[in-house]
C-alpha cells in the first residue's frame, strides 16, 4: 500500500503550469529494467563502456550492439497505468502540463503524451555523428548503416545523450521550471545531472514540490511531499486528486 512520506500536499485546488520529471522507474512495471536498482542496467553493464563519447570511440560495435539490443526490448513493450495517467493528466487538466523525460523509450507517447521533452534522447531513433541530423529507427545501427541525409557510411549513432554530454532542449527545460507551480519527479533516483537539480529550481521558485518514487531518492530532502510506492499504484491515484481538486 502506498505511504504518504512527509509534508504538506499543497492546498492549492489548480495549479496554472505542472512540470514532470520522469525516470526509469516510471517504466519498470512495463518490463524496462532501471540503471541503479540491483538488477539495474548499470549493474550489468559499464557506463563508460556504452553510454560516454569516449566508449563509441573506442568501441563503437560495442555501443551499437548496447543500444540495438535495448531497442529491441523497448520493440515490444507497452505503456503502463502510471504512463496513462499521466497522458490523462495532460487531456483534462485545465492548467499546463509539460513532461521532460530522462527515458529513452516511447512510452509516453504510446500513452498518448504530447506535450513532452526526451532530455535524453530517443532509443528508436538515429543520430548522424557526421552531419547531426536525426533519423527514426527500422532496423539496428551497423558500422555499415548509411545516413539518409549526408550518404556517409558508419557515421550512425543512437540518438542518446551520454555521459557528459548536453541533454536536448534544455532552455525550454529551464523556462518551464522557472514558470511552474507545481512539480512532480516520478521515478527517478535523482542521481545525475542536471536532471537531478530540477528541483532545487523549482523550489527557487516558489513551487509545490512532490515525489513520487518506490523509495526515497537521493534528493528527497528537496521535496514538500513525497509518496512512496510502485508507480502504476501512486500515479494515477495522484493524478486523480489533481483532476479532483481542480474540477471542485
Ligand atoms: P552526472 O554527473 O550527471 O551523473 C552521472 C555520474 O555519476 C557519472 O558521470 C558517473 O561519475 C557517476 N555514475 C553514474 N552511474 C554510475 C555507475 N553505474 N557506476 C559508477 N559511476 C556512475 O554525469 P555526467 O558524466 O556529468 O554527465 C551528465 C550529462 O550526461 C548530462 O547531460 C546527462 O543528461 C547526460 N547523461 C546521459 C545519460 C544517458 O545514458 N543517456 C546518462 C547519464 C548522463
Ligand atoms: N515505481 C516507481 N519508482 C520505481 C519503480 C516503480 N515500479 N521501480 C524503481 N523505481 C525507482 C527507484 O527507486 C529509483 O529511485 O526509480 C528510480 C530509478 O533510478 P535510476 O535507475 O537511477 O534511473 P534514472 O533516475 O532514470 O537514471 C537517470 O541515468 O544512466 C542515466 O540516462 C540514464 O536517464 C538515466 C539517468
């Protein structure tokens, strides 16, 4: 059963701009495996080896063997009820509703999300090294694949943001932190950055702050609420008090 941690839930009734951070946990019910729980990816696997620039250089079958394989898992996988809730959320709540997600995978938009950020990128599309443009997904990436665009040979990556490089679309990230009055972490332990710092901006403005995660995260001291439990359990029983407050 879920547990409500700590802190006030906000007596606001609407809130005008939500902004929603989500996490690998938010896909772990859908069959997705996370990065830091013990049967993580990153438990598996190195991040140096297969999620840095300098990996890809070193390695890059390696890299492209990491991803075709974490595609074809994210091939036949299906939103969750947590996934829904929030695409509901977006459809009926009468304020605005952003979600930037630090995952890869389709399932926000399978569950019908629109208005919505991949700061890290998309594992079913391609990115072209030598000429940047980015490409949707049919088959694996080879050292043989061509660039639709540019014609090069072995110049296709996943379209993912590594280690230590710039996640996309961060400006409208920031703008929409520091315009919000409510935001929400679902699913993430809060360990990477600038992801990670999201709500401490929050915060600095004024924001309701809540998470909603399985445990507690590592940033959990910088959140007024806080419910801990499995996503498809607290997300959409959240999501409906939201919808509730607001049509009262
Ligand atoms: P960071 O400092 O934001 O957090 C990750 C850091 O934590 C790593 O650099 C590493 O030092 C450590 N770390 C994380 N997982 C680890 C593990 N399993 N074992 C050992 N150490 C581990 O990372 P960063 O290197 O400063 O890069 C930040 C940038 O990279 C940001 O732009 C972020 O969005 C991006 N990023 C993308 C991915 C991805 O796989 N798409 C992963 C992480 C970071
Ligand atoms: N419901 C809710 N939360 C869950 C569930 C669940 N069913 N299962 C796991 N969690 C929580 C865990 O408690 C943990 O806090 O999800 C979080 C997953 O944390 P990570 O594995 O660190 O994933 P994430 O925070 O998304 O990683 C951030 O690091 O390696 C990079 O690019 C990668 O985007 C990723 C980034």
């Amino acid at each position: 059963m879920p547990h409500k941690s700590r802190g006030q839930a906000s007596s606001m009734s609407r809130y005008n701009s939500i902004v929603i951070l989500t996490g690998a946990g938010l896909s772990a019910e859908s069959g997705l495996h996370t990065f830091r729980d013990k049967d993580g990816i990153w438990a598996k696997y190195d991040y140096r080896e297969v999620a840095t620039p300098e990996g890809y250089k070193r390695n890059p079958k390696l890299v492209l063997q990491f991803y075709n394989e974490r595609r074809k898992q994210n091939a036949d996988v299906q939103p969750n009820a947590a996934h829904l809730a929030l695409a509901r959320l977006e459809a009926e709540y009468p304020g605005g509703v952003l979600i930037v997600t630090q995952n890869i995978d389709p399932l926000h938009e399978m569950a019908g999300s629109k208005k919505l950020v991949h700061m890290h990128g998309e594992i079913m599309k391609a990115l072209c090294a030598a000429c940047a443009t980015r490409h949707a997904l049919h088959d694996d990436i080879t050292l043989k694949s061509v660039c639709p665009s540019c014609g090069r040979t072995g110049v296709l990556r996943p379209d993912v943001v590594w280690f230590g490089e710039l996640p996309y679309e961060m400006e409208r990230i920031y703008r929409a932190i520091l315009g919000c009055d409510l935001f929400i972490s679902i699913g993430t332990s809060g360990t990477v950055y600038p992801a990670a710092g999201f709500v401490e901006e929050a915060l600095r403005v004024g924001a309701h702050t809540v998470e909603l995660n399985l445990e507690p995260s590592h940033g959990i001291s910088r959140f007024i609420d806080a419910i801990h439990g499995p996503a498809t359990e607290v997300v959409p029983a959240y999501v409906e008090r939201l919808l509730k407050r607001a049509r009262s």
